[in-house]
C-alpha cells in the first residue's frame, strides 16, 4: 500500500520515536497521549480487523478471507478478459509511454503521470520489508506465488481503472474526479440499483478517508522519521526526541506538491517514482550480480518450494498462502484505490487506461518485489531465521549490508522516497473521496489537505498504532463493496475493450 501494505501485526511499532503527553487523573504520572488514545481506540480496531482479516485453517494453514476474495477477483477477470494481463502488457507499454497520447482529449495528466501517480502509492516500505517477512515465513517458494499473485492482479487493475474512467466526473472548472464511488454509484444507477449503488460508494468514501489519514499518512511519516533518525545517528542523532520536527518539514513539502492538485502532484511523481525505481533496482541488481554464483540455485529454491516447502507451517497451501497475502497487500489490486489516480488521465477511450494500469501490479510486484526476494535469497536467507524474529526491513537491510556495508544508506534514501511519494498518492486519494462525501468546493479541498499535512506532522511525532490498523482494515473492507461493483460490471468492461479496439481499427 502503501504504500506500505504490511498486515497490522508486521507493522506495529513497539519503541516510540517521541511522544507527546497530558496529564493523568493521577498527578504523579503522566500518560502519553498516544498511549491514551491507543487504548480508546483499540476495542473498535480489533472487532475490525477481526472481521476484515479474518481467517479460517486450512490444513495447518490460516487462510485470510479478504486474501481469497482479492486473488478469486484476479482469478475471474483474468479469465473473463482473456488474459489481458498477458495480451495486453505491449500496448500497455505503448501506451504509458505516450505513443498514442492525445493532448487533446479529456482529462487533466497523461497516462504516463496517472501510472507513476500510481505506482508511488503502491511501491513502498512494503516492497522492501513485506518481501522479506514472506521469505521468513513461507522460505524462498513464497516468492512464486506472490509472483502469480501480482500476474493475476494486473487483470483486476485492467477492470476497476477503466471503469473509473468510463465513470468519471468532470467538474465545472475541468477537474475530473473518479474512482470506485463514482462507478459504484453511476454504474449500479445505470443497472436500476441507485440505492444500493449511492450507499456502496458512500461507504466505500468513507473508509478510505479515515484509511487515508493512516496507511497512506501516520504510518509513512512515522517510518520516514525513523529511518532518518536512524541513519544520522540513531540514539545519538540530532533528530532523537524532535521527530516532530522532520514531520513538519515532511508536511511542508507534501503541502507545497498536493496543494497544487493532481496536475501537480503528477508532475512530481513522474520524475520520483522513476528515479527511486531505478535507485532501488539498481541497487539490488548489482547485489545480486555480486552473488551471481548463487542465481541459479536461488531460482531453484524458490521453485522446490513452491511446491515442496521444507518447514513451512501449513506446507504448501501454507507458503502459497504467505506468497498471495504480501502480494495483495503490496499491489492493492481490487481494492481500487489507484483507480482513483488513473481516472484522470486524457483519454478518450476507458480501456486504454486498463491497458496502462494493469502494468501497475508488475511493476510493483513481479518486479521489484522478485528483486528484494532474490537479494535476500542470495546473501543472507537461512530457513533457521523464520523462528528468530528477524524479518521486515531489518532482514533487507542485512542482506544488502552483507555485499555492500554503505548499502543501508542508498536503501534509506530509497525507503523515505518511498514513504514520501505514498503520501503524495494518498493525499490525492483521501482528496476525492472527502470531496464525494462533501462535494467539491475549494473550501472543502484546502479543509482536507490541512487536515492530511496535520496528520503528517502527528504521526512521525507520536504512536497511534490503534488508529494505523484501524484504517489499514477500513482500506482492505473497501475491497468487498469494490470487487461486487466489479463483477456486476464487469460486461461493461468487456464491451469498453471491444469498443476502443473497434476504434483502432478504423483509425
């Protein structure tokens, strides 16, 4: 997510980098009042997440339902497409990289900008971190199946991105807003369902503004923070106790790129997502090219185990469910949040924009989540660490460490870039959704984007990881409203691709 898309139980954050305080009902103590509201808040967080991310056992495996309805989605629109995940991936690339862009067509970026926009709320810490929790748990055949799991999930992001756009809303000064609300609503309208149209995308608004503020804001900031602190210093860094501090600097920055809409926030993410990419891959790529000896053994163990895993608990549907849920917290695919970014792309034909967007979970995905897997595969896996506690960002940053010792800091300068450019992302997505519920006067706007640089400045500053899994469970419930707007409209899908190929044909 990101994104970071880690599960709520990855990404707690048990040592504070700061923390603001009141005063107790006992003056001789005080409270933190992150502490404080953690505790008010916790109650409501775990009969949500309960509900969300609750899972049944399958063998000696706990099998995530939200996983199962995420991946049956990429499984029934990569069959119901005729695998455009497959057939379409050339033109998509065509298409992001202008070669049949029309300046002139609606809309506010080009897709090349609508995909970055994407891509940086997608790839995040997650990518460096959540690949490495997965080889920890399920060893290196977990790398397989997140791998399916990302090529089926090109096909959901086909569906829910064109529909976004043969959806979307140009308001009067020619901003286009859009997203699963807006196709959830009109769609089901058009099918004679308004009512329940109207409450799936006002439920669907409404957990992604509060998720927004969380996922895509309090947990980017935090870890920004602390990734910052740590390489200046750690205990003995300058920043140690003013987190506060780099939030504001980071809320600054945010408010000078997202104050200027998604025209802005796209001009920036088209130069960041492709620089932090590259920094990253190429950092990995020389990792692995200094342990190439080791390459063809790592592709080996990750196909034995995928199909035969050794001391994997719950065996192979156990490390295949491993792969599937870090691959559908990490490319977001049928929750529909990065439809919101392709929606305002310049495009006359909806499809064209499934084409450019289903390259999103293979960047993501397929991409830089194999590299992180095969840096760490082939430097520092041993199947002893899945019971040592070591996983996460601290696995990555010894894998890379273990080749290079200076490696740590490109890989920080990578994960704040990361964080950043979610943030951005997320801004514009929590933006669309808060003007859905409250309609889209600039009062209303600037009432939002204060409110998210506000919490920018508050989550690298204090813990609130209550509220954090709360909205982390708000923006994977969205994915069940989400997925049944899909397959109800799913025709509509179809009939958008034989119309734009019609269109090429004549053309």
């Amino acid at each position: 997510m990101p994104f970071t898309t880690l599960h709520p139980a990855a990404r707690r954050k048990e040592n504070p980098i700061d923390s603001l305080t009141i005063q107790s009902s006992n003056p001789t103590r005080d409270v933190p009042i992150d502490v404080l509201i953690d505790s008010m808040v916790r109650p409501i967080t775990d009969a949500v997440s309960g509900f969300i991310f609750y899972a049944v056992p399958v063998g000696d495996a706990n099998l995530p339902l939200i996983v199962v309805w995420l991946v049956a989605g990429g499984l029934f629109f990569t069959g119901y497409l005729g695998f455009i995940n497959v057939r379409g991936f050339r033109h998509g690339l065509a298409l992001a990289t202008g070669r049949y862009q029309n300046p002139n067509a609606p809309g506010e970026v080009t897709q090349f900008q609508a995909l970055a926009t994407a891509v940086s709320g997608t790839v995040g810490v997650g990518n460096i971190a959540g690949v490495a929790i997965a080889i920890s748990l399920g060893g290196p055949g977990a790398t397989f199946w997140l791998i399916v799991a990302g090529l089926l999930g090109m096909s959901t992001k086909f569906a829910e991105c064109t529909l976004a756009v043969r959806y979307r809303k140009t308001n009067p000064d020619g901003s286009v807003s859009g997203g699963p609300m807006y196709y959830l609503e009109q769609g089901l309208k058009d099918l004679k369902l308004p009512g329940v149209g109207k409450a799936l995308g006002l439920f669907y608004a409404m957990a992604m503004v509060i998720g927004c503020l969380g996922i895509g804001n309090m947990f980017q900031s935090n870890q920004a923070a602390a990734i910052f602190i740590t390489v200046t210093g750690a205990e003995q860094s300058p920043f140690m106790g003013k987190a506060w501090l780099l939030g504001l600097a980071m809320a600054i920055v945010v408010a000078i790129v997202i104050f200027g809409g998604i025209k802005s926030i796209a001009r920036v993410t088209e130069k960041l997502v492709p620089f932090m990419a590259v920094l990253y891959s190429v950092a990995a790529i020389v990792i692995i090219l200094f342990n190439a000896d080791k390459l063809l053994w790592a592709f080996g163990a990750i196909w034995q185990g995928a199909f035969s895993p050794d001391g994997v608990t719950g065996g192979i549907i156990g490390v295949i469910v491993i792969g599937f849920r870090r691959a559908v917290f990490s490319n977001e695919a049928g929750l529909g949040s990065a439809s919101i970014a392709h929606s305002a792309v310049k495009t006359n034909f909806p499809a064209t924009e499934g084409y450019v967007a289903l390259l999103e979970p293979f960047i993501d995905t397929v991409v830089v989540c194999t590299l992180t897997a095969l840096v760490i595969i082939t430097t520092v896996y041993d199947p002893l660490l899945a019971n040592t506690g070591i996983s996460g960002i601290e696995m990555t940053t010894r894998a890379f460490q273990s080749t290079i010792s200076w490696s740590p800091i490109p890989l920080s300068v990578a994960a704040i870039l990361f964080a950043f450019s979610t943030m951005l992302s997320w801004s514009y997505y929590g933006l669309k959704a808060f003007t859905y519920l409250f309609g889209e006067a600039n009062i209303t706007q600037l009432i939002f984007k204060f409110i998210f640089c506000i919490f920018i400045v508050i989550g690298s500053a204090i813990q609130l990881n209550a509220l954090i899994d709360l909205s982390d469970a708000l923006v994977f419930i969205v994915a069940i409203p989400n997925l049944i707007g899909l397959y109800i409209l799913a025709p509509i899908v179809r009939a958008e691709i034989e119309k734009y190929s019609e269109s090429r044909k004549t053309a």
